[in-house]
C-alpha cells in the first residue's frame, strides 16, 4: 500500500501551528523568570535533587545506618554543583 503524500499547504499549517523550540542543548528551567540550563547543569542537578530525596528515604523509612561514605559522597556532589553552575 502506497504512502499518503502530504499536501504542502498541510505540512505548512502544522509547522505554523507547532511552538518554537528552544536551542539544542539550551533548556529553559522557570522557577522566577528564565534561566538557561546546558545539559550537564541539567545532569548535576538532576543526581542533587534524586539523593535529597533518596537518603532520607533510605535512612528514615528503609532504616539504613548513616555511614561517612555519605558524608564525602556529599562532598563530591557539593563541588560538581560549584564546578559546574560557576562562571
């Protein structure tokens, strides 16, 4: 069975109708205003916000002892967040 071939002025209402989209590997994080965000601030932020929920959860609800292991991982965390938004 044969493709159904588009009508031009079809294919032209659909890209009119479609929102821009920001560039490639810039995003748009809206909390007050816009703030641009590359993929890898996207990346830390993402591991910052996963173990502010996760360790709690792990130490509170699943009972698991709090070790120094946490304490320098937390570290490691902090300084990819300065490395990484500074400018």
């Amino acid at each position: 069975m044969a493709a159904l071939a588009q009508h031009p002025e079809e294919s032209e209402m659909a890209r009119k109708q479609s929102p821009p989209r920001p560039p490639k590997s810039v995003y748009c994080f809206i909390v007050e205003g816009c703030t641009e965000l590359n993929l890898s601030q996207l990346k830390i932020l993402q591991e910052v916000i996963t173990l502010a929920v996760f360790v709690p959860f792990a130490l509170f609800y699943m009972n698991q002892p709090l070790k120094w292991d946490y304490l320098w991982a937390a570290i490691c965390i902090i300084g990819a967040v300065y490395f990484i938004f500074r400018n």
